[in-house]
C-alpha cells in the first residue's frame, strides 16, 4: 500500500468518505462531520499509520485534505 493509500484510508476509516470526494474540496468548510473529535481522529491515525509526532501547530492547521498532506510532506512522508 502507498503512502497516499494509507493517507487516503484515514480519511475513509473518520468519515466513511468515498475516495473520488477526497481532494481541493474536502475541507472543515464543506464536511458538516468534520468536529474537533473527527479531526483528533485524523491526527492520531496520521501519527499511528506514519509513526510520527505531530506538533501542536500541525494538528490545529489540519481542518483540510490537502492540510494534511502538506503536513506529512512537511516531516518527510511522501505521498
């Protein structure tokens, strides 16, 4: 499984998204299910499946799709 696979499966596992709507688009903005308790749920199997620590920072700039890359791609997991 790719890096973009296991990222992708996150995202699928928290919101139960089909992956054609995972993109620019999928965002706190425009996901009604995207809380505060979704979001820890995106960080911490961002952190289990890519055996990192995110920083305080990081987890609060994830509210998006491409967020969240940005952030891997920030502490070396390329997707």
């Amino acid at each position: 499984m790719t890096n973009l696979e296991k990222y992708n499966d996150i995202f699928v596992q928290v919101f139960s998204a089909d992956i054609t709507q995972l993109g620019d688009k999928y965002c706190k903005e425009t996901v009604s299910e995207w809380d505060s308790v979704h979001q820890l749920n995106i960080i911490s199997l961002m952190e289990e499946t890519f055996d990192l620590m995110l920083d305080p920072e990081d987890i609060m700039a994830c509210t998006s799709y491409n967020a969240g890359k940005d952030i891997l791609a920030k502490n070396g997991i390329e997707l």
